[in-house]
C-alpha cells in the first residue's frame, strides 16, 4: 500500500506527458514499419547480428567464469561488497568507461558484459552452490583435495541449476549486446538507432523481427553439444576495431578520472566546492528524479503483471488466447527496455511517460510470464468459480507473495535501468552521466557513476530487507 | 567438466588475444562530429575516404560514431587522427591533443550561423532578434556537444533573456543532431528549436522541409565554426610532410559531387586561432573549463 | 584398527540432552548391533563415533549422502577420493579408468546391481540407492564401519546379503539397526539403546529376540 501511495503521489510530481503533436500517426507508422520490413536495407545489418552474438557469448563466457571464481570466495566480506559494486553499474555506463580509453576495440564491448554479469554470477552462483546437499562432503574420507570435493560433492548436485541460470543469462548477454550498440558498439543497437533517428521504421522494424526470432530460437540452436564451437568461435566475430593504445588507458587512471580541483592543484578546498557544486546541479536532482521514476514504474510493473498474467493461465481462455498472450509477453519481454523507452520516446517525446512504460511493459511481461506459469501448476477445484471471481479469490491470492518476491527482486533492476534511461534524455542521473562525458569531464562522470551504484546497492538492500522480512522467496531474473 | 571449462576459456582468451592484435596498423582513420542522419553521412565521408586515399597514397577509412564526445574521444586516443569537428568540439579537441591544430575549414565556416526555427502553431514570425515570444514553449537543442545545436543558440538564449535556457523555457530538450531537430520541430514534439544553417537549407533545397508546418524565426549573427582537425603526431607516424600532404589535398578538393555532399563551396586554410570566439564562448558558458 | 574406548558421550539438541553422557568401548573384531526404539539416541551415537573416528571408518548414514545428479559409479568412487592425485580424480569424472571401473563393477555385483553403474542416483530406487551407499563404504576400505540403519529398504534375501557382506569385509562395525533378528544372527555384540543411555550392552550369543524387546 505505502508503495502505491509513493507512487501516485510521484505521479503528481513527475514530468509525464505526450509531448508529439501526434504520436498515434508516428506510432502507426511504426506499426507499419513493422508489418513491412526490409531485412536488405543495410549492409551491415547480418555482421551486426553476428556481432552481437559474438559479444554476447564472450561477455556471458568470460562473465561467467570470473563470477564462478568470485563465488567460491562469496563468503568474505570484501568479495561481497565487490561483487555486489560491480553488478550496481549498468553495461551501458560500463561501455561509457571503456570506450575512453580501450575506444572502439573489441575489449569495450567485452568487459563491458562481462564486469557486471560477472558480479551478478558470484551472487547467484554461490546462492546457488550454497543450496547444495552438505552431507556427501561430509561422507568425503578426509585427505580428498578440496577441488576434488568441490568437484565432486558439489558441482554435479547443483549443475543443472548453474546450467539453467547460465543459459538464461545469455538470453540477457545476447540483449545487453544488442544496446550496447547504443553507444557505438558494432551490435544490433548501432544501426537500430541510425534507422530509428532517420524514421526509416521499415529498416527498424526488419531488425526488432530478427532480433526476436534470434532470442525465441534460442533453445533450437543454442545447444550443450555446440556450445564449446560457439565460444571458441565467437571471439572471432568481434570484428577488428582499433588497437589498444595502453596510454591511453594510464591517463585515463591518472589523469581524466582525477576530480579536477584536485588536477588543478586548488586542493581540498577546491574538491568540496566542486564537489558541493556537483551535488546540487546534477547529483541530487537525478537521484530524485531515479527515484521518483523507479517508484512509478515499480508500480506500473507489478499493475501490469497482474493484468498480464491471466494471459498465459491456463485457468483462463482458451488456447488461441494463451498463445496469443505468450507472444505478448515473449515481445514484451525480450525487448531490452533501453529500446523499448528509445522507440516510445522517438514516439511520444520527452518525458517520463515512455520511460514508465517501457519499464512496466518489460518488467511486467517478465513477472507475468513468471506468474502466469505458476497459475500452471495449481489445480483449482473442480466447481471453482469462474470469471473475475475466479482472478480474485482463487488464482491472486496464492501467487500474491511469489508476485511480491518477483517485484521486490526487481525494484533494483528497475533502478539500475531508470538511471541508464537517461541518457535518452529523460532527467534521470544517466542524463548528467552522459552530459558530463559529452563534455569531456570524466571525474564527473564517474563520480555520478558512483552515486548511481551506491544508489542501486543500497535499493537492493533495502529490497532484500523487504523480501526477508515477508519472508519471500525467489529465483533470480535478469 | 572444469577442465574441460577451463581449456575451452584459455583457448578462446588466446585466440581473442590474436584476433584482436592483428588490427590495421598503418590505416589513416577518420571521423566526423554525427551532426546529421548517419546514412548521409557514411556516404559523404566514404567519397572524402576515397579521395584521402587516392592522394595520400595509404589506406583511409572513415569510422562513424554516435556522439560528438566519441568523435573527440576517439581523436584523443589515437584511434583517429583526422576528424571533420564543429567549431567546439574542435576547441575541445584540440585542448585534449597538445599539437593537434586546424587544417582547414569550409568557406562557409569563416562566417557561420544558425536558424532558430518554429512550429506553425506558436504563431511567431521571423523577427531580428530572437522574439520574446519563445519564453514558456518547449525548445530542443541538437546535440549537448555541438556548437551550432548547442553553444551558439545557448549563448543567444542567455544574451537575450538572461537566464538559462531551462528557466526560459517550459521544457528543454536535444534532439541529438540538425536533422533530428529539423523534423521534431517540424511535427510539433518541440515548439521552437536551433540549427544549422546549411542543414536547412540543404533539406530546403531536396525539398524535404513542409514550410508550412514549420519556419525560421531568427537568424544569429555569424560565427566560426567546421574544421578539419589533424594530429600533431601524424608526421612521425606516416612520414615527414604527410600534415601538409593532408592540408593540400584538402585545399584541393575540387570535386562538385563531393563538395556538394558537405554542402561547401570549398575549403580554405584554417588556424587554431580562429575559434578563439568559441573558446571563449564555450568557458563563458561553462562548458569547457 | 585399534581398539577403541570412549567416555563421557553426549549430545543435545535444541538444549535438550538427546544422549549421554555414555561410555562405549569397542574392540577390534567386535560387530555392535545398536537397537532401541527410534529416537532412543542411535543415530546420534553413531555420528558422535563418526567425528571421533573419522580417519579409520566408512559410514552409511540414514540418508546415504548420495550426490543424486552423479552416475552410480562416481557415488562409489568418492569413497577413494583421498588415494588419488587431483588430476587423477578429475579424468575420473570425465572418463573412468578401466581398472577402477572393474573394481567398482565387482562391488556392485555383489550388491545385486551390476547393471546400475552408469545409472545417475537420482533415478534408483530406495533400495538401490542404500547399496549405493554401502559399497561407496566398502570401496572406501577402513577398517570400521559405522552404518546407521543400511538394510532399512532392502527385501530379505536382499538384507542378508548385505549384512553378510558388512560383517565379512569389515574387521569391526557399530551398526545401528531395528531388525532384531538380523542383529542377532550377523552382530556379535548387541547394545541396547535408551533415553539416550545404554540399557542393555550383551553378546549376542546370550541374548533371544525377546531379551531385546524389552527395550521397545
């Protein structure tokens, strides 16, 4: 309730509004865009699909490795705040990093999946590894190696699960690839943004629709068997970009990233006015507007998913309705919001609008999805009530709190997504991330940077709290 | 199953290792600010490529980017060593790259302005000044680092009403490039927008403009503005006089197509010194330091 | 094995004393039969003696410790994790050798499951799985043996079998069990269990089935 409160009374503060004299024309002729695509517009749009593959698969591989290794240390403390810093920095900013220094070399695009996915890995991985059964190490004779305990007792109890977390990753690798176009990479993203800014809705819709069926058939061609082929082979399709110039990156270190009071020798004094500076015209005017915007969509997300999920339950409608409802939700949710809020916002104009429901339709067709196949599984009695009765007294109230769990999980994805939002130009601290790079002021940046992971840690603390004190349980989604 | 992990993770780190290392090491690379719809650009700066290439006798590629703080990024790092700047992202530029200097400019660029332009339905009217009418209707700049998009109309927006653009206007936007903000004035998304006068007039000219939806309202004095900008280490690296040789062959592009495609009539020798009034600008405004 | 002798056990659980304090002296050659009711403390007693003798016992706990996604094999073989080098033990898990292979597939053939070996746990069945448990405990070759209830899902001839196979391969063995004629007929000592205390500590040759039923 509180949070529904939050929310409408956030709705009376934020900026929400259809700034386009007419977005229902724009908005049909994305439509038609769609329904007419041109998959032989650009040249490079297949190399740019293998791209994106490719940086996917060697960001999850590489990712998932060190966050493996991070999860066998989880338990120190150090690992942990590490770990848990990593992750609260989105890829986009990451790439924003990289590329000043590393610039367009292949590397960026790597280990701008591979930082956060690793720190994201540790923690599910060592949740994951600290479910397994104790008792077969403990039967262990003693003089077995810890690896080979480990490898033993250990692994195989929970590989299906580190098997089936890892490949749903992916399915997210392949998506953070895809934006990470966004910002010049040569994934999916950099010829969505050409052929959206230029309203070529024909060229954009032929990318979105391959985009979906490379997602939807993944389990077709993404199997255990050709798994080793695709990573030995994806570090090939990377594409060549530009060497490293190694000074480049000690400057960055030493030099860009150095407040520059500090650089300028007006020492300590000179930091807290700039610093003061900094907080009142950009920091705290985007750590309200994150956060009203968070709480908003927060909101609309779980609306939504409760909308959506009768969707895809079996308790209702037939199968013509399901299935329409799945491919809903598959769109819905395989759409990475950071497209999903470009498209609307080159629809609808600059507010917060298309960012809220970008983020509600998203997140809510992932808790949806999540919802609706738990609906599944319950078996209703036979004379069970019908219709919205049905909805409200049978079906809601059994997945109210796995729905709770589903949303407090996500409250600090939403955040994390609300924060790179801005650099699309909603007033979010993305937008101030991105003017401060625009302007070539790295110490700006990074520390806006900063205050946008310890925003995001300390929203998933507090949501962990939540989720710990209703005693709510769930797996993790991405 | 680890083993297995680990081998199939230090073979593909190896390989990545080669793949990458073998980048083109002797390619002159260029960029270009993205001040306009991408695929114009590509096309002209794929002819300049071919041009560059056929007179400096060594490979020239050109690299599109998504934003002008790249394009200066990418110059600072090395990855480029020439690059088609606005007069503040060459400043900046410039700054960035201790003996980096302008080679030359358009013949236009001696003497550049913008166009303030309004959607029909704020009634206003071309004036010559910057007509107290905008104040309240929503405005969107270009891009935040061009000059033309933002320096130059910013400043104008200051000197007039003295306050920042987000108090004089109800809401402030940037649309990311000229063309984008030709067409979001256009449709109605912002009332009033700033651009490029050559933008316009190119789109004027292929007939892309529906003047009735949307007009010119003020004209700004003129200003320095696109440069060619060119490393100061490019000599070490492709030869005693190579600078020069990219000045002249700059100079000397003679052809209509080609010119036609910036739109200029042709290039003139440039210095530094001559976007001194940005700079001066640019750290008025805070944008620089 | 050396004999062993231990005083003052005792073990609480959610501050309530479970058992003890008890003293057990045990000497090589000696099969202990430990009966009593269920909750009389036996369980407890035998993990007690386990984290005291680990070095020189193989155990089969209640709920055999199977790694459920690993083949039959691989469940046996962790009971010699310790005589192999780590390289060793990881081309194991990739590709068993031959030798080990026959090994293990002689084990199980005593057990009644030859054809099980490359069968993942998860899939057995109750009783399968108990002789899973018990030839990882033989294969691991200590000298004692500390079972917490191994026959409680296998048929007659079935329990027979494995409780002639116990009582042979090991030298000594404390065997918690609720069958009291299987006590009688392969322990040679029976120690009755009670309250946590010990009620009745006889060889077996004294003792009739219904000395022992006392206890229950």
């Amino acid at each position: 309730m509180l949070f529904f409160a939050i929310a409408v009374a956030g709705l009376f503060i934020a900026d929400i509004a259809i700034t386009t004299a007419n977005p229902w024309r724009d908005l049909g002729q994305f439509f038609i865009g769609v329904a007419t695509p041109n998959f032989f517009s650009t040249e490079g749009l297949m190399t740019a699909l293998l791209r994106t593959v490719a940086f996917g698969f060697v960001g999850v591989t590489l990712g998932s490795l060190c966050g493996f290794l991070l999860a066998l240390v989880y338990r120190f403390m150090p690992v942990r705040i590490f770990c848990a810093f990593i992750r609260a920095i989105h890829e986009l900013f990451w790439a924003l990093i990289f590329l000043q220094f590393f610039g367009f070399h292949p590397l960026t695009g790597v280990l701008a999946i591979a930082i956060p996915y690793a720190g994201i890995f540790a923690k599910v991985y060592s949740e994951i590894l600290d479910e397994s059964d104790p008792e077969p190490s403990r039967l262990l004779p003693p003089g077995t190696g810890a690896i080979a305990a480990f490898l033993y007792a250990r692994i195989p109890d929970c590989w299906v699960q580190l098997r089936t977390y890892t490949a749903y990753r992916l399915e997210c690798g392949l998506r953070s690839s895809a934006i990470l176009g966004f910002v010049g990479l040569p994934t999916l993203g950099f010829y969505l943004e050409s052929s959206f800014s230029q309203g070529l809705y024909s060229d954009a819709g032929a990318m979105l629709i391959l985009f979906y069926v490379l997602i939807a058939t993944m389990p077709l061609w993404v199997k255990p068997k050709l798994l080793p082929f695709y990573i030995l082979a994806a570090p090939f399709f990377l594409g060549e970009g530009f060497p490293i110039v190694w000074g480049n990156v000690e400057r960055f270190f030493t030099e860009d990233i150095v407040p520059s009071p500090l650089r300028n020798g007006e020492g300590l004094a000179g930091l807290s006015t700039w610093l003061g500076d900094l907080m009142v015209t950009e920091a705290l005017p985007g750590i309200w507007n994150t956060i009203v915007l968070t709480q908003i969509a927060l909101v609309a997300t779980g609306i939504l998913s409760l909308l959506a999920f009768p969707l895809i339950s079996k308790h209702f409608g037939g199968p013509v309705r399901r299935t329409s409802g799945h491919v809903f939700l598959v769109i819905a949710r395989s759409t990475p919001e950071y497209i999903l809020a470009y498209i609307l916002l080159q629809l609808w104009g600059p507010s917060m609008l298309p960012a809220v429901v970008a983020l509600a339709l998203h997140n809510g067709g992932i808790i949806g999805h999540l919802i609706g196949r738990q609906t599944n599984t319950i078996e209703l009695r036979p004379d069970a009530p019908t219709g919205f009765t049905r909805y409200s007294w049978e079906l809601v109230p059994r997945v109210y709190r796995s729905f709770l769990a589903f949303l407090f999980y996500r409250w600090e994805i939403i955040m994390r997504e609300t924060a790179i939002l801005g650099i699309l130009g909603i007033y979010t601290l993305g937008f101030y991330v991105d003017s401060a790079i625009q302007n070539i002021q790295f110490d700006r940046a990074m520390i806006l940077i900063l205050i946008t992971a310890s925003l995001n840690i300390g929203v998933d603390i507090l949501g962990r709290y939540i989720r710990r004190k209703l005693a709510l349980q769930t797996m993790p989604t991405c | 199953m680890n083993i297995k992990q680990i081998r199939k993770w230090l073979v593909s780190g190896f390989l990545a290792l080669v793949a990458t290392s073998t980048a083109t090491a002797q390619t002159f690379v260029f960029t270009a600010i993205p001040d306009e719809d991408e695929t114009r650009l590509v096309e002209r700066f794929r002819g300049i490529a071919d041009y560059l290439s056929e007179q400096l006798e060594v490979d020239v590629r050109y690299i599109p980017v998504k934003s002008y703080a790249a394009a200066i990024t990418a110059f600072r790092n090395n990855q480029v060593q020439l690059a088609w700047f606005g007069g503040l992202s060459g400043v900046q530029a410039r700054a960035l790259v201790p003996g980096s200097e302008a080679l030359a400019q358009g013949v236009e660029d001696q003497a550049f302005y913008n166009y303030f332009i309004a959607h029909k339905s704020t009634g206003l009217d071309r004036a010559d000044e910057l007509p107290e009418g905008i104040r309240g209707k929503t405005f969107t700049f270009g891009s935040k680092g061009s000059t033309s998009g933002r320096l130059i109309p910013e400043y104008h927006i200051r000197e007039r009403f003295n306050e920042a653009p987000e108090t004089v206007f109800s809401r402030v936007g940037f649309s990311g490039n000229h063309t984008r903000t030709l067409r979001l004035v256009e449709s109605g998304t912002y009332d009033v927008g700033a651009l490029n006068y050559k933008v316009w007039e190119k789109e004027l000219e292929d007939g892309n403009i529906n003047t009735n939806d949307v007009k010119i309202i003020w004209k700004t004095p003129g200003f320095p503005n696109y440069q060619w900008t060119i490393r100061g280490d490019v000599d070490d690296r492709f030869g005693e006089g190579f600078k020069e040789k990219v000045r002249e062959a700059l100079l000397n592009l003679d052809d209509p197509a080609l010119l036609e495609s910036f739109p200029r009539e042709g290039f003139i020798p440039a210095s530094n010194d001559d976007y001194e009034p940005i700079r001066s600008v640019a750290s008025e405004l805070g944008i620089i330091d | 094995m050396r004999d062993f002798a231990f005083d003052g056990l005792s073990a609480s659980f959610g501050g309530q004393r479970v058992i003890g304090p008890l003293s057990l002296a045990v000497k090589q050659g000696e099969h202990v039969a430990l009966v009593g009711k269920s909750g009389a403390g036996k369980s407890t007693l035998i993990k007690l003696l386990y984290e005291r003798l680990t070095r020189e016992a193989s155990l089969v706990p209640q709920g055999l410790g199977l790694v459920n996604a690993l083949p039959v094999f691989h469940n046996v073989f962790m009971g010699q994790l310790d005589k192999h080098p780590l390289w060793y033990n990881t081309l194991t898990l990739i590709r068993p050798f031959r030798k080990d292979r026959d090994v293990i597939r002689g084990l199980l053939d005593d057990l009644g499951i030859p054809d099980k070996q490359w069968t993942p746990a998860a899939t057995l069945s109750g009783g399968e799985r108990q002789r899973v448990a018990i030839a990882r405990a033989l294969y691991r070759q200590a000298p004692l043996l500390l079972a917490d209830e191994p026959i409680s899902a296998l048929d007659g001839p079935m329990a027979h079998l494995v409780m002639q196979a116990l009582t042979d391969r090991f030298s000594t063995s404390v065997i918690a069990l609720h069958d009291v004629d299987m006590a009688l007929t392969y322990c040679n000592r029976i120690v009755g269990i009670q309250d946590g205390q010990v009620a009745l500590d006889q060889p077996a040759s004294r003792l009739r089935t219904s000395d022992i039923m006392t206890l229950y």
